[in-house]
C-alpha cells in the first residue's frame, strides 16, 4: 500500500484529471492486501474502484441480509469457478461506516473477500483509510493498471481514422474513454448509440478527462439533431413497426412478403433508405426522404443471392404507395434527419459548437446505416476545410447489431474513403465480461451468418475472434487480453407447455441477478403481460450486465429461418441478421451463468438450442431454481438493481421504466420497505430517478397506453418530495412546456436557473427538446407574446443554452424584442426591454420616443447618436 504520509503526490501532479470525483474514494488498507489474487480479478478491482469515483450505484451488487453485516454492499469481481471475490464496500451513512463522518458522497472501500467469507466485518477507523483521487486511480504506482495488451496497443497507434472491432464485453467502449482521457489538450467529439450510453460516457469522463480536454457527449440523434437545428423524434424499432403496419392499414401485404412485415420494414430501412447518400446518382428524393433509384436498388439487390426481381419490384410499390404526406420521415424520423443534417453540411450550416474538433469518436458504429455513416465522413471533411482534420475513432462490433443497419466493414471503409482516407482496422479478441463456456455460446451463434449471402454478412471482425482455451497463464495469472479465469455454467432447459413455462417464468422474473432475454425483438404473445412485461429484449439488456441470463426459446427463433426456402431466406435475410446479432447480445449480458430456455420445442428446435450450447448442462426447472437461489437477497439489492435498470429500460421500453419507477415511488417512499437499510438507498435518490424518468418520458415520445396527466402528476409529487415547491412549480412550467411548445418557455427556465445544481435531471430531460428551446430564445423576439419577456435575464437563459458571447447576443435579441414591441404599439413593454439594454441603445430609445409621438425628444436623441 503507498505510503500514507505521502499523499501520493502523483494525483496533484500528473494533471490528467480536471475537478473532483463525484464520491470521495476512501480505501483501507486491507483492500491492498490482494498479490494472492489472480490477474484478472486484481484488474477486475481496479475498474470497479475507478467506478467508484464516478457513481458505485451502477455496478452489479449484492447485499448483505444477516444482521451482523448489515450495510456492507458487496460487488463480484469473479475468480475461478465463478464470481468467487467480492469487494466490500459501504457509502457514506450506512451503519457500519456511519462512525466514519464526513457529509459528502463517500465511498468506503473495506476488503476484498471469499463468496463463502461473511464473518462478521468491522469497517476500522479513519486512520485506517487512504482516500484516492481519479489521477491515483489511472497511476501504475497505485493500482493495476487494467488495460489489455490489445488496448494498449490501440491507444498507441499513430494512424488519424481508426477502427476496433470486437466481442460483446471485449472492452470497446472502455478503450475509447480511455482514449479521451490520454489526451493533452483539445476538443472532442463524443458520439454514441443511445443517451443512456451518452448519460454513462459523459458522467465517466466529467471525472477522468484532463482539464484542458473539452468534451462533447451526445446520442447520434442528438448529434444529428443539433446539426439540423430541430428536435428528432426518439422512437424505437417497435413503434417505428407499429407506425409502418398503421401506414399499411388494410392494403394487403404484397404476395412475395405475405406474413414477413417485420422483413418488408427491415429491407425498407436498411436498403432502400438506409444505404442512399444525397447526391448520388445512384439516389433520390422522394416524399421528403432520400432512398436508392428503381433501378439501382433492383440492380443492387438482384446480385448472387438476393432478392427475386419480384420481391424487389414489391418493396419499390410499398414505398410508392406509402409515398404522401411525410409518412417515411414518419416511420424513419432519424433517416429523415439524417438527410436533412448531410445537406446542411454540405451548405455549411454547422453551429458554431461544432465547427471545431480535433479527434471525433464514434461507439456502436454498427447500429448507423450507410446514410448515416457517410453523414460523420461528410462532417469530418467539412471540418477539415476550416482547420486541421479531426482524428476519428470508431468502434463497434459488427455482429451485434440491435436494429437493422446493413452495416458491414465495407460500408465504414468506403465511406471513409471516399471523404477522407485509409481507414486502419484493429481487433479485441475474446470477452473480458463473459467466462469461456459463455465465449463459446457466442461463437456458435456466430456461424449462423454463413447462413446469409456474402452481402449481408457483418465483415470486418475476424472469423477468430474467439476467447483463449487456456487463458490461465503460468504463476495463476491471466495473460493480457484473455478471458476471465472462470469457466462458467451453460445449462439447457425444456418445459413441455406454455402453462408450465409461464410458472417457471413468474419464479425467475422475481429474482434480482437473473434476468430472462427473449432470442427475438419482443416477447412470444403467449406469455401474460404481467410476465412479459418482467422479460427483456435483447435492445433493452444492451449495457447491462446479470449474473445469470436465461434466453427463452433460441432454438425455435433460429429454427424458424433454418426452415425456410432459398427465396424466404432471401426476403428475411436483414432481419435474420438482426435476430442473430440480438441472441447474440442477450447471450453476452451473462457474467458467470447461462441457461437457454425452450418451450413447446420441436427435435428441430431443441437440436438447433442445444447445438448452440455444445455440452450443456440438462437441468429441471427447480432444480434451476435452486441452483440460483437468491434467498438471502435483500430488498437493498432489489432496489438498487431496479435504479440501475432504469435509464436502459428508458431508452428501450419506456412503459416498463414507468411501471418500475412507480413501484420505486410506492416501495421505498410510501412503504419504507428498506427501513434502517435505505442509508445505502437514500430517499432522495429514489425520487429524483423517479422524477428523472417523469421528465423524459414527457420531454420525449410517451407510450401509446400511457397518459401525459397521470405522469405529469407523479413526477410533480416526486419533485416537491426531493426538493420541495420551488421544484414543484419548475415540474409544472415544465410539462406545460413540452406538452405545448407554442407557449414561451422562459418562465421555465427562470425556474431551473433558480433551483441550481438540482436541476440537472430537468437540464437533461430538455435534451429530447433542446432545439426546440434554443429556438424559442433566439427566434423569440420576433413574436410580440414572446418579446415581452426579454426585459429579464436574458444572458442567463443564453448561459443556461450553453451560447458564448452572451452579454453582446442578449442585447441584439432585446433590440429585436423592442423594435418588434414598438412596431406592435406594445410602448410599455418596449420601454422595459429599452431599460434592460446596457449601456444604452440611444437609436433604439429615439425609435421608441417617436414611436410614443415625442418628436423632439427622439430629434435630439437621433442627433447625440
């Protein structure tokens, strides 16, 4: 352990970590104590404790029920055999720290132990603690540095545009933070697939990116939004379904894809639309969105192994008779954007936020389509007009793909080429979540894109990308880049009627480390909605991580298209791939345990699930059960788990974020269900996720069978229960806001500048919306309702917006309130906003002067200008 005396002088000199971690990290020393522990799992305790500095709440953990440990919160860190280490910790206020003092976020980190070790655990004395900054916890002095061989030397490289491809869990995402946080100086780009993996970015490198690195964190759809200048409708791939089947109505599905809509919508999105860049010759515009010619697209997918000319002529007639009143911007809002954001860069219609970067990096590039990818290329070169070209790194996995993209190698490659040079490519081999067994699951399903024509097959990532047989090095330590020492569970399990299954189901979806993932994009219609609202898609397990999956019914997903023809293959082909992808991320959710479930099943079925599974483990649903018994899991565990949920079921299924963060309101506020526990759960956390999710749900797109009333009610009382009536009344400005966006928003914004810090979760809810309010307040003066209110704190609204300049941009906009005041004979008003100009305007006061009939007055005023 470093010399306590020391104050490690490392963290106030290496200068790579700007301000102060969100919890204070306070380590004692018998969590040093670990040269006994292998590699892996001493890499594994430095990324938790960097974790730690950014919020310890977001990692998987167990509490502890006996009495005697009450408190104590305990986080795998696995070793052989299982999640065998586990590191003991307790936040600030829990009873076995509460000794400890101090009255900000605190983390205290007590020992690393045995699973089987729960003797009793006393927490010791300040003196006994070591706190740690951020620059400590990246320091090679500190702890184990936790990088790969393979990350490493993708931090190394010298080349400007970059690509990592590898497995789910590989340490993609881990890499590119990494790369921020290495940088001396500069501007970033931070893009990635959703605002929940934004939200998880941004809060990481607010803790560990330099002082002098600035960083801009956005979703795609944020990005695009901001370069369009208005909002996009966030939808996912269900609604975007359902709008399709509605735009469909009663007209009959073309014979060639009778029963195949969801394969008729894919092909749509990710061929005819998704692959078009404007320009082209080879594309059009039609109905307000941009897709490939009759004949390239006919041309296009009639090569070896495509789609019949019939099929092809079919998807062509579908979309010309959906062609009327924007119904495909409707359908596909984010392609639409797309679109619409490429032909603004190309007018050089940048914000000026933008016009500037030295690196961009892209994660989960495998989820944008062509349009969109060309879209980043585009951006990039027109940056590199006004200055120095950006470095860019992309990541991603190419057969992981969550909605169809028709993304492959060749895609970013040729994009890239053609807008800005040699693209170098680099690969992480294996998982660093997932044991061996679980690794080799993933790589047979894998081999079910030999199934799909070369076209749709994801490239880029070797064929070999598979976890090492050994990965135990000599001395019981792992070598750099290799899996996780444990070797995992696989079991297979048969019910023989849905009734029997639904039971089963019930019983699983009431433990807190185990999670059911349907193999598809929504769960089987047989399953009752109480149990298939419990059961996650594989979109909504995206960037979580359980102990143990179960997947229900793989083999007859799979099965389904093994059945079909030469030529259904050919019409299913996009969405084959994304149903491999999908199984593919449900599969490598599971840290230690894995269990594939299937119901009713054929031989065909049961053959294709067991296949996958290799030597699985035969078991019966009990004696499942009873190997995954959680009886001394806590409702401190439940609940934490639930919180950690949130933000991904938010961005994937909102109705089933709503209905957890009611059952939060009701569990932990009304009944008090965690009682003298709820220190590591404090009230105040509960209500502000629950008025967090009220506020995006309303900022965004709500669920069909949910009212704006009932929400808007519920996340005004956790608002005044969080922080009182001044939170309240901002909840209120708020939904009348975003509920009707033709009203001026400037009330509200008065109100969260007045809350301060606490009003970040509305800050971030107004994200969905944030065009739409930078608008009201530079457009605003040009409507007299709204020009009223420019007398106020103009410069504080430009400042809340982020504007630079603000003190010389609010005067041009009181000028323009004032004259369009004046011009509709609103003198009053006018002569407030006049007053609120500093220093000054006389030209304007004269205008006003003889706009109120004061001839002489605004004469003398014209002649002092």
């Amino acid at each position: 352990m470093p010399d306590q005396n020391s104050q490690l002088p490392w963290s106030r000199q290496n200068g790579c970590v700007p301000g102060n971690p969100k919890y204070r990290l306070f380590v004692h020393s018998d969590a040093w104590a670990d040269d006994k522990l292998d590699l892996a799992v001493r890499k594994r305790k430095s990324m938790v404790l960097q974790q730690f500095a950014v919020d310890p709440f977001v990692l998987v953990q167990k509490g502890c029920k006996d009495r005697a440990n009450a408190g104590w919160l305990r986080v795998p860190l696995g070793g052989r055999g299982g999640n065998q280490y586990y590191l003991w910790w307790a936040p600030q206020g829990n009873a076995p720290v509460r000794h400890l003092g101090g009255g900000e976020q605190r983390a205290y980190v007590r020992a690393v132990r045995h699973h089987d070790d729960h003797t009793p655990l006393s927490a010791g004395g300040p003196e006994d603690y070591l706190e740690l900054l951020p620059a400590d916890l990246c320091h090679p002095g500190t702890i184990v540095q936790p990088w790969t061989e393979e990350q490493e030397r993708f931090l190394a490289a010298d080349g400007d545009i970059r690509v990592l491809y590898g497995w789910p869990g590989s340490g993609k995402t881990t890499v590119l933070n990494r790369a921020v946080e290495t940088l001396h100086g500069g501007r970033v780009l931070y893009l990635t697939w959703s605002e929940q993996l934004a939200d998880r970015v941004r809060q990481r490198l607010d803790v560990f990116r330099p002082r002098d690195v600035d960083v801009e964190c956005l979703s795609f759809v944020r990005f695009v939004a901001a370069l369009c200048g208005e909002d996009v409708p966030e939808i996912d791939l269900e609604e975007s379904f359902l709008r399709f089947r509605e735009a469909m109505g009663y007209e009959r599905t073309p014979s060639a894809w009778r029963n195949l809509e969801e394969a008729l919508h894919a092909e749509i999105r990710a061929r005819l639309i998704g692959w078009a860049v404007p320009g082209e010759a080879i594309a059009q515009r039609q109905d307000g969105i941009f897709r490939l010619r009759d004949d390239a697209y006919r041309e296009r997918r009639a090569r070896k192994d495509g789609l019949s000319d019939q099929a092809a002529k079919q998807v062509l007639q579908v979309f010309q008779r959906l062609s009327e009143d924007g119904v495909w911007s409707q359908i596909f809002p984010e392609l639409a954007a797309a679109f619409r954001a490429t032909e603004a860069v190309r007018a050089g219609r940048i914000p000026d936020r933008f016009r500037s970067f030295d690196q961009i990096v892209l994660d989960e590039v495998q989820d944008l389509t062509r349009a969109e990818v060309n879209l980043v290329t585009e951006f990039a070169k027109a940056l590199s007009k006004e200055s120095e070209a950006p470095r860019l790194l992309f990541a991603g996995d190419p057969g992981q793909t969550v909605r169809p993209s028709g993304f492959d190698h060749g895609v970013l490659g040729e994009r890239v080429g053609a807008q800005l040079g040699r693209l170098d490519k680099q690969e992480l081999r294996g998982s660093l979540r997932c044991p061996p067994k679980i690794n080799a699951v993933i790589a047979q399903v894998g081999r079910f894109w030999s199934d799909l024509t070369r076209d749709l097959r994801p490239s880029g990532a070797s064929k070999d990308l598979l976890p090492t047989d050994d990965p135990i090095a000599e001395g019981g330590e792992v070598s750099a880049g290799k899996s996780q020492p444990e070797e995992g569970r696989v079991f297979a399990i048969t019910v023989p009627t849905g009734e029997e299954a639904v039971a089963f189901l019930e019983d699983l979806t009431g433990l807190t480390r185990t999670k059911v993932i349907v193999a598809s994009a929504r769960p089987p219609e047989w399953l009752p909605p109480h149990v298939r609202d419990a059961v996650l898609t594989p979109a909504e397990a995206k960037g979580l991580e359980y102990e143990a999956v179960v997947v229900l019914d793989p083999g007859k997903s799979l099965a389904r298209f093994r059945s079909f023809s030469k030529e259904e293959w050919r019409l299913n082909e996009e969405q084959s791939r994304t149903l491999i992808d999908q199984l593919r991320v449900a599969i490598s959710r599971a840290s230690d345990c894995l269990a594939f479930l299937d119901v009713d099943a054929s031989e065909e079925e049961l053959s294709v699930s067991c296949g996958l599974l290799s030597d699985p483990e035969q078991i019966e649903p009990e004696a499942f059960l009873a190997e995954r018994d959680e009886s001394e899991s806590s409702d401190e565990e439940r609940v934490l788990a639930m919180l950690r949920e949130l933000p991904q079921h938010l961005a994937a299924r909102p109705m089933r974020a709503w209905r957890n963060a009611r059952w939060l309101l009701r569990r932990v506020v009304d009944e008090n269900v965690l009682g003298e526990e709820g220190a590591s759960v404090p009230r105040s956390r509960v209500l502000r996720e629950v008025l967090s999710v009220g506020l995006r749900l309303l900022a965004g797109v709500l669920p069909r069978n949910l009212m704006a009333e009932e929400v808007v009610e519920t996340a005004r009382r956790a608002a005044l229960e969080w922080l009182g009536q001044p939170a309240a009344e901002a909840g209120d400005l708020f939904a009348e806001w975003v509920l009707e966006p033709s009203r001026p928003p400037y009330p509200l914004i008065d109100a969260l500048l007045r809350l301060g810090p606490e009003s970040d979760a509305f800050r971030a809810a107004l994200g969905a919306r944030w065009q739409t309010l930078t608008s009201a307040v530079t457009d605003g003066p040009r409507k007299a309702s709204f020009a009223v209110y420019y007398s106020g704190p103009v410069e504080d609204w430009l400042g809340y917006l982020g504007r630079p300049n603000s003190k010389e941009d609010a005067n041009r906009l009181r000028r323009a309130a004032a004259r369009t005041l004046i011009a509709q004979g609103e003198l009053k008003a006018a002569a407030e906003v006049c007053e609120a100009i500093r220093p000054t305007d006389r030209r304007l006061q004269a205008e006003l002067d003889e706009a109120r009939g004061a001839f002489e007055r605004a004469a003398e005023r014209f002649e002092q200008i």
